[in-house]
C-alpha cells in the first residue's frame, strides 16, 4: 500500500540500446521509512536536504532498481560523485529525471553508451516570457516561433532537449556548459535536433549535431539522447 500511494503509474519501454521507466510518484506520500521499506540506501547528503529532494531522490533510485531487475542485473546502489553526477556500477550506464511528480530513468549494460533523459512540464506564458532569453539565443526563439508547435512545448522541449544532451555528454565532457553551447536546429513530432555552437572537448567540437528523441503529453515533454562514447584526450 506504501508502495502504491509514492509511485504509480509505473511503465517500461524499451528505446534503442535502453530499458527505460516512468512512473508518477507523490512528495506528499513520501516518509523517510521509504528508504528502509525500499532496501535502498539513502545518502547522507540527501538525509540532509528537504523531503521535496530527498522523495524526488528515493523516486529516481526505486525505478533503477525496478530496471536492474529488469535486466536482470545485480541491484547494486548509485551514488554520486563529488560534482553530484550518478556513479553507474561497471558496467552499465544510464539517467535519471525528475520533475513536478513525474520520473524517468533508462539503464543499459552496453557501458560504451551514454544516455541523458530529461522530462519537463511545458512552459508557462510566464515562463515563456522571463525564461525564454536565458535558455534560448534570438535566433532559436525566433525560429520556434515560426514552427507549428505551441510556445508551451517548443520552449519547454528546447530546454529538455539542451538538458538532455548536456547529461549525455558530461561523462565523456566532464564540464559544466551554458545553454548556449547548443542550438536548436530541427524540430519534428517526435525528434529535436541540437547542434553544438562550441568544442564541448577534444572530441565534441563545434559544428556537429546530435538528433534526439520525444514524447509528449497533454502537458509534459520527455526527451532521450544517446551518444556513443568517446575517449577523452
């Protein structure tokens, strides 16, 4: 019943090399038990943050583990890194988002693959309006304007996208980027197309695109994006 009342909702897809789930959970079910109740191991530093992070925190490690079993896969623990990015067990990779009562995460055992899922609820007119200039340049918000997509989605898919595609680059990366280290350049009903406007790393430079997947409802976007590693030089 305790399990019933934080996620619900709970679906399994597989997209491309991933096995991916989502499910709704609610911060307003969420007591600490639910980590022991869970078999999951809560952090220390999330021990300390407020019950919004720490449910939005327990949420996100329970798919995981509903995904390694899945997969049929030891169930082991994700900690994170000192820059708070998830340590994958080796041999394995993937991502996890979270976002006003929804979650999201993918897992795969092919390690040469990086992933970045990111979910979000569409824009606000507000938003729109006070968020669009820090998240997007003239030229992109000029250029969703002119596409068939309703503001509401277009700003809120161009920021999961950028989000997305900043979370699969980071391990290969390792650097924090602005939004404007990508631009918007292709739009379609289920894919968004980003390019790089700078060298990410040695490997990641200026000029190349990457082209990702989406999924909408009636008022949140989910966006994956799946690279293949490349060595750091």
């Amino acid at each position: 019943m305790i399990l019933k009342q934080f996620i619900s909702n709970l679906h399994f897809r597989e997209w491309r090399n991933w096995q991916l789930a989502s499910a709704e959970f609610s911060i307003q079910a969420y007591v600490p038990s639910l980590w022991q109740e869970f078999c999951i191991e809560l952090p220390e530093l999330i021990e300390k943050s407020v019950e919004k992070r720490q449910a939005e925190h327990l949420a996100g490690r329970y798919l995981v583990k509903e995904l390694q079993r899945q997969l049929d896969i030891h169930q082991a623990t994700i900690s994170n890194a000192a820059d708070r990015s998830p340590i994958w067990p080796q041999g394995s990779s993937g991502s996890i988002s979270h976002s006003r009562g929804s979650v999201w995460a993918g897992l795969s055992q092919n390690a040469e693959m990086s992933l970045g899922l990111d979910v979000e609820q569409f824009f606000t007119e507000k938003q729109v309006r006070e968020l669009g200039g820090q998240l997007l340049s003239n030229e992109e918000m000029q250029w969703l304007r002119n596409q068939s997509l309703p503001l509401s989605l277009a700003y809120a898919l161009a920021f999961a996208g950028k989000e997305s595609l900043y979370k699969a680059l980071y391990p290969d990366c390792q650097q924090l980027k602005e939004f404007t280290a990508a631009q918007v350049i292709g739009v379609s009903s289920t894919q968004i197309e980003l390019r790089l406007t700078e060298d990410w790393s040695s490997n990641w430079s200026a000029g190349q695109s990457i082209i990702m997947d989406y999924w909408q409802s009636d008022e949140m976007v989910w966006v994956a994006c799946e690279v293949t590693r490349r060595s750091r030089a």
